[in-house]
C-alpha cells in the first residue's frame, strides 16, 4: 500500500532533517500540487549534506524528487507521473559571500531573487534577474529554468553571469564547478548544463554570480507602429546605431492590456537608457520623432514591472491562455510574429507578446476568445503549426497551459541539439532518472 | 594494431599528402607556446567534418589517442599528444563558411584564424571580440576549446559567451550539432558546456560565432604611478566607479621599460607602473566615462593620464601592450607565465605578494596583466642553463597561484589546465567535485582517446617538463 510506503519514506526522511520539516499529509501538500499531481512527501533541508542524504534515500526507495522553491515555475514541463518527494529549498537561504568592491556574490539557492536584487541594489549594484514574480522566484528556480527579463538585452542570460555553482548529483554527490571571480577556466563549465536544466542533473544547492554598476538615471522612450513591418524596421534603425539600450522591446498591440497604465493599440519598440543628461539627450535626438512617450520616475518603474510580469499577469487573467517563450534569430522576428497571429486565429486564439526586440527572445500569449471556452486541441494546434512555419534553430518553449491540453502536444518542441548528447549528459548525472522524470526531455 | 595500422588506414582516408609520420616531420608538432612537450606519433590534416569522424573512429579501432590542434598557440599544453598518437590539425578546415550580417553571426570552420574573422566582418561594421593576444595566430577552434579571453573581454566576456552553435565529433566518431545562429532553445546547453573543455569531450568542426558591432567611440587612456600600489589601487576604485571599460591592463615599472624599449611606444621609462584603459560606446558617454576614470586614477596618485589623441598613437599603445610578453626576451633567456586570478580587491595585496617572492627566491618577476578581471600573468625571469633557477622558478609560481586561490581565486583565467595545471586542480576542486567532471567526460568520450591525460590530475610522474621547451618569443598573454 502507498501509504505505507509513503510513511516508511517520510520517517526516513524526517531522520535526516528533523520531523518539523517533513511533511506526508495530503491537506498542506495539495498546495504544491504541480499539473495536479499532489506530492506525496515534501522535504526541507538546510544544507547539501541533507540534500546528498534525501537523494540518496530516493535512490534506494526509487522514488521520484521535483525540486521547488518559490513555486513560481512548477507550471513547466510535462505533467509529472508522480512525485514521490518534494524537495523544497526555503531553508537554504543564506548569503554565502557578497563583496560589492570585486562585484559578486554567492547565494544559495532558496534565496528570493527579489531579496538579492535589492541587497546589492542598497550598495548601488545590479544583479540583472528582472525575472517575473521575483519577490517569489528563487535563485536555484531561476537558475533551472533559465528564466530571463527585459535586463537580458544588455547583460545576457544568466548563463553570461553565473560564475560559479555547487549541487547534488541525481545519485547523490555533492559537487561545484567554476568559482568566485568573474574569469575563470578551470575545469568542465557545468553551470552551462545547470542552468536551463529544469531541475533533471542535479539539485542546485548555491551559485555565484557577477553583479554590474546599477544604472544611475534611465528614462524610457516608446515609438509607435501601425505594424509589425514598420515596427521592425525602425527596430534594425536602432540595433545599427551607436546606440547601446539597457533594454529593447517589441510589444505587440494587445499585449498592452496586460500593461499597468499604459493604452496603446500600437506596435511599440521600447528603448530604455541610461546615462547623464548629456547621454539621454543623445538617445532623444537618435530616436528621432517616432518617439511617442518618454517615462520617468515612477511610471518608468512601474512599465518595466508590467514588462517583466507579463506572463504571469496573462495568466492570472485567463487561466486557460497558453503562454510561451520564442527563441529566435533576431533578422526572422516579424516572419515568426506574423506567422504566430495567423496560427492563433487559426484556432481562434488572441496573440500577443512583449520580448527582447534585439535578442529575439519573445515571451508571448495566445488568449482563447472569451465567447467559449477552447478545446485543448486549439492549443496543441496553434503550437504546433506555429512550430512547422518556425525557421530551423527556432524554438517555441510553452511555459503554462491548462494542464489537459499537455496530452496532446510537447510542450517542449525539438531540442536544439543532438538529443543522445543530452542523454549521455542526463545519464552520467543522474544515472538512475529519478530527478523530475517525466516533465523535461527524458 | 595501434599506431602504425592507424597510420597505414589515415593514409588511406586522407591521401599519404595529409598525414605525417616521419620524426622529424612530426617534432614540429610537440610543442605549444607554454613549457611542455610530446612528440606525436602522426600528425593529420583532415579536409571535412567526416575526415574527422573516419580519423576518431580509426583511433577508436586501434586504440590511439587523439589530440586537436589549432596554431599551437596555447600556453598550457592542451595541443600537446602527452601519450603520443595522433595530432589533428586543423590547417586544411580554414574557410569562413558564412557571415550572416542581418543576424550577426559568421559560422566557421575551426581552423579559421581569430583576427581573419574580423578582418572579413569589419565592413559590415562587425568584429570579433575575444581577443586573445595570439589572435593573429591562433585558430577560433582553439580558442573555443581553450575557452580563450584576451584584453578586451572585461566588457565583451570571453569566448564562451559568443558562441551560439557547434558541431561536434564525438569519441565514438559521431557527428553531433548544437545551436546554430540561435544559442538557445530546448535541452541542455551543450554549446557553453563544449566550449573550454580543452578537446577532451569532442572535437570541434564548425562553430558559429556572434558578431559584435563596433562602436562609435574609443577612448584610449594610459595612468602613469610612481608605484604599483597606486596603480593596483585605482582599479579596485574603477571597479567601484561603476565604470566597465572594454579593457583595463596593468604593467609594472620592469615591464614598462622592457616594452618601452622594444616598441617605442611612448610608455615613461621612469615610472613604477602604469594602467592602460579603454573605453568603447556611445560619444557622449565614452567623453564622460574618460574624465571620471582620469579622477579616480588622479585620486589614487597617479602622475599623469594621458589620452591617445589618434588611432596611431592608440594602435602603439595596444602594440607595446600585445607585444610585451615578446619583449621580455630582451631581459631573460627564459620566463614562465603564471594565469591565476582573484578578486579585484586583492590586487593590490597580491602584487606585494608577488613581490615578496620575487625576493624570496632571488628571481625578478615582471607583471603585466589584466587588471579589470583580476587576471594576473605574472612573468618570472630565469635562465634555463641554471637548473636552481628552473627548480626556484617552478616554485614561486606554485607559491603563487597558491595565493591567488587562498584569497577567492583560481588557478587559470584564460590559459585553460591542460597538462600545465592539472596537479593543481585539487587546490580547487574536491575528488568529488572532479569525478563528477569525469563522468561528464566519460560521457562522450568512453574510450579514453580525447586528448588523454589533460585537465584532470594524473598519477604519473614522469612528466616531461623541458626547461628547453621554453621559447621567449613564443610566449604571449
């Protein structure tokens, strides 16, 4: 019986950490419920030796562990089988090193992204993670998801600034790769696997990362388009210009309904700078007179919250819109964009999107008309279709969906590479599959 | 079986033009620019991807290892056959196979030469930016597999963060791609994990690099200290600033004669250190960022800040700058080069380290580095004919990339381990730590035949360590 076998577990677990934080009754877990599958235990270490015991107990029991933090991600990925063990990083949450005079620091990974932001933002430092929900959003989540925010124009993905990290293999070693300071190569780069790997090679137990200056002054120009063509095209104006943007956005019409105080039925580009007067003087002349609006102050911040939470704010509004990411090369964006409205029509689902203009790394929406509920079907068919029209290399990543609709489609698309490389990847790190089997690749 | 049969089936698939055997055709091929030598058993040159495929899977049949080779630049023995076998080289697979101007990208063969990529993009406004101070020479395979940096990749990043896709041999032969113009996508990011893994995990085939646009305005400045503590200083306080200049390099008072009289480049001859500093951006930006770093190194003591006024005077500055390692031969018939990093804060604290050393084993040590990152190359001088000078020289530098690491750093910044490091990857990784790394490396490379004996610590002890290996004008930062 399952119970039985749950409490065997539990108590072997609570061994480890201490039975406060262990948990195997249903009321509480059915809050962690990921695609409806209630986790039947959840664990809280404080430390990689717990992490490596957890592991290994899973190991020997064969069962299944979902890594969680702030829980703002879980709706990624296929609907997990079962999930035997929840391990939940909320008390590995310390500041391992912070030296704002060398830019970095060192945190572990149950640490809330929006915590870190603002401690080294106190000392006039920026850790670039404008990632959505981040008062929630974990460090060790952000990390496994490969989440990113408007900040990515300038700075990269976190792959460009996460310098150094330390985890727990899936059968239980505890290992680090790469360090503190910014420069570094010695050994294998294993961040890079880590970091996108949604939590199936290994439990992030801490990482490093490099901070940046933060930005002085900045202001916000917009410039409106009747469409995704001439919008596109004053994009390339800028991308060839000396300009260099903290950020760079194309926002399609619609999506600006999910925007706090903003009404605009345009196509806009978004250009945010920073500098002095002198700079910010410069930016206004280059932009020339397509510049319909320029924020400051409060409005600018509250903008860049909107952009940054655009996902999430679609999804809290319609609990049954698709939202997905497109990675692009950045010369077929209005290709793709225009192909992303007609799949959507298609199956009568609204598009929309906001996304890295320049990088080409779009979030976007498809909404389903409001006069009647969508078939699952509607989704799989948008995806799919959008997919079949998407130029090689492209990917469409669905981050959330109603959770039946996953049946009928990957919410993954092709990998981007050869598929038995990453096996052999996922094989030598958690050689037995028991981390989050069932909602990645493998 | 072996080498000899792996010889023969070369000759077959590459033609008896493409592949050498011979000791004294071969012995051109046992050396990189560092201090380690080993002397290959054939040396190949194959024309295609599938020329590479054949050659691993005629390695794997007769058990030979492989190693890569790009120009042979490197400085840290990864190019090097340490258990003989067979040398790929990639001279033959050198052509720039696409520049994609709308996207930015060029995609490559490996052995296209770092600066020739962007001597090809550089009309369109685009260029390369690693820099490695080989660049005229090494090949962009190379700096892949090395993971290469160069002065100006403390704004820019290093290699890692400008690929977007490769193409792979792996140690079973197979062909695999990852990325493409698009870096990222669904799976794993197989692209950063290849790049710096020093040709033990596949061999690398074609590469597709971004391309970064050139900036509207440089601003080319050199701070000039009566001591390198004012100078060490400084940076810790640019850092602060808040300013990221594209590059931020320090020379010590030794070093700056030396290059001052092998280049001319103008560099004070009575000075105890100098930074050389360059800013890339926005006109009005650059102007403003110039006067705030004149400052800040005016604040820290500096006698002077001088700005090139032309391009010329710039290109002599960089030119003293790419061509100091070279001009330390004038000194020393011999130097060895030390890579270790640390937080920049540390600077100031490990330059008095280095010069305490420097006393300690009766040996000058020139430094001239990359500041901004941290990343020093501390040169120590020493005549090869005296074996006590070789044994105090080995010394010292081991003291000192011990220091680097007990003060938060590391042991390479852009060298790579090769063989040169291996035995001190345990100052920074547990057994642990490099077994999981091992398991990695077994993954695409089963048969032990990628470049053997590299990265990780080996229990071998007879090591060849030719003090005659070391080339002064070989050795380049």
């Amino acid at each position: 019986m399952a119970s039985v076998a749950n409490a065997q577990l539990g108590r072997e677990l609570a061994s480890i950490v201490g039975d406060e934080f262990v948990c195997d009754t249903a009321a509480p877990l059915t809050g962690y419920a990921i695609d409806g599958v209630r986790p039947a235990t959840w664990v809280i270490p404080q430390n990689a030796n717990e992490v490596a015991a957890i592991v290994r107990v899973a190991n020997e029991r064969r069962a299944s562990i979902a890594v969680a933090g702030g829980f703002t991600k879980q709706s990624m990925g296929g609907v997990p089988a079962q999930i035997d063990i929840l391990l939940r990083t909320d008390r590995l949450n310390r500041v391992l090193h912070y030296d704002p005079g060398d830019l970095t620091i060192g945190v572990e990974s149950g640490c809330r992204i929006g915590d870190v932001v603002s401690r080294v933002g106190q000392d006039s430092l920026l850790l670039p993670l404008d990632v959505p929900r981040s008062q929630q959003a974990s460090i060790g989540g952000v990390l496994a998801s490969a989440a990113f925010g408007p900040l990515k124009h300038n700075f990269g993905g976190v792959r460009d600034y996460c310098i150094g990290i330390s985890f727990v293999t899936g059968d239980g070693k505890i290992a680090k790769a790469g360090g503190r300071v910014v420069k570094n190569v010695a050994g294998y780069d294993v961040m890079k696997l880590m970091i996108g790997s949604q939590g199936t090679l290994g439990v992030i137990i801490a990482a490093n990362f490099k901070l940046f200056a933060a930005p002085k002054q900045t202001r916000t120009f917009i410039a409106e388009f009747e469409d995704y063509s001439s919008a596109i095209k004053y994009r390339d104006t800028v991308r060839t210009s000396p300009l260099t943007p903290l950020c760079f956005e194309l926002i399609s019409p619609r999506a600006n309904a999910y925007f706090d105080g903003i009404t605009n039925e345009r196509y806009s580009i978004v250009v945010r700078a920073s500098g002095s007067d002198t700079v910010l003087a410069r930016y206004r002349k280059e932009l020339g007179g397509s510049v319909s609006h320029e924020l400051a102050g409060v409005e600018e911040t509250r903008f860049w919250k909107s952009v940054q939470d655009f996902g999430e704010t679609v999804q809290k509004r319609h609990q049954n819109a698709m939202v997905f990411v497109l990675h692009l090369a950045p010369a077929t964006l209005e290709q793709v964009m225009v192909s992303a409205e007609q799949c959507g029509l298609e199956q009568n689902l609204l598009y929309c999107c906001v996304g890295r203009a320049s990088v080409a790394s779009m979030v976007c929406a498809y909404v389903p008309l409001s006069v009647d509920p969508p078939a699952v079907t509607q989704f799989a068919n948008a995806i799919g279709e959008l997919r079949k029209k998407l130029p090689p290399e492209a990917s469409a990543i669905v981050l959330k969906c109603p959770r039946e609709a996953k049946a009928y489609f990957s919410v993954w698309g092709e990998p981007n590479g050869d598929l038995e490389a990453m096996r052999a990847v996922k094989q030598a790190l958690d050689p037995n599959g028991f981390l989050n089997p069932g909602r990645f690749l493998f | 079986m072996g080498l000899l049969e792996a010889t023969t089936q070369l000759r077959n698939l590459l033609g008896t033009d493409n592949v050498l055997s011979r000791a004294e055709d071969v012995m051109l091929y046992e050396y990189d620019a560092g201090v380690d030598k080993g002397l290959p058993g054939s040396v190949v040159f194959p024309a295609t991807t599938e020329d590479v495929s054949g050659i691993v899977k005629i390695a794997v049949a007769e058990k030979v290892p492989i190693v890569p080779r790009g120009a042979g630049t490197g400085l840290s023995g990864g190019a090097i056959a340490r258990d003989g076998g067979i040398v790929i080289v990639f001279t033959r697979m050198n052509k720039i196979l696409e520049v994609d101007v709308a996207n930015q990208r060029a995609t490559v063969q490996p052995g296209v030469v770092n600066l020739d990529l962007t001597s090809a993009v550089e009309k369109h406004g685009l260029y390369f930016a690693p820099d490695p101070s080989s660049q005229k020479a090494s090949t962009i395979g190379g700096n892949v597999a090395e993971n290469s940096g160069g002065p100006h990749t403390l704004a820019h990043g290093v290699t890692v963060n400008h690929v977007t896709g490769l193409e792979v041999v792996l140690g079973d032969g197979r062909i695999a791609q990852f990325g493409g113009k698009v870096a990222e996508g669904t799976g794993y990011d197989m692209c950063g994990f290849f790049t710096g893994t020093e040709g033990t995990v596949g061999i690398i085939t074609r590469i597709t690099v971004k391309l970064t646009r050139k900036a509207e305005s440089i601003a080319t400045l050199l701070a000039i200290y009566n001591t390198v503590d004012d100078g060490a200083n400084s940076v810790v306080d640019i850092t602060r600033e808040g300013i990221t200049p594209t590059a931020l390099e320090m020379f010590d008072g030794l070093t700056l004669r030396t290059v001052e009289e092998a280049t001319h480049a103008g560099y004070p001859m009575d000075a105890g250190a100098v930074l050389l500093v360059e800013l890339v951006g926005l006109r009005e930006a650059i102007e403003e960022q110039a006067e705030a770093i004149a400052r800040v190194c005016l604040a820290n003591r500096a006698r002077e800040v001088r700005r090139a006024r032309s391009e010329a005077e710039r290109a002599l500055l960089w030119k003293g700058r790419k061509n100091a390692f070279a001009a330390l031969g004038r000194l020393t018939p011999s130097y060895y080069t030390q890579d270790g990093v640390v937080p920049r804060t540390k600077i100031p604290e490990t330059l008095r380290f280095i010069a305490g050393v420097s006393e300690k084993y009766g040996l000058r040590i020139a430094n001239i580095f990359h500041a901004g990152d941290g990343n020093m190359h501390p040169a120590i001088l020493f005549d090869m004919r005296d074996p006590s000078q070789l044994e105090r020289t080995v010394a010292a530098g081991a003291e000192i990339i011990q220091h680097c690491v007990s003060v938060g750093g590391t042991i390479t910044g852009e060298h790579g381990v090769g063989m040169e490091k291996d035995k001190l990857m345990p100052l920074l990784f547990s057994e642990s730590d490099l077994e999981v790394m091992k398991l990695l490396r077994e993954a695409f490379n089963r048969n032990s035949i990628l470049n053997p004996q590299k990265i990780f610590p080996t229990t071998r002890s007879c090591r060849e360590t030719g003090a005659a290996a070391i080339s002064p004008e070989l050795r380049k930062a």
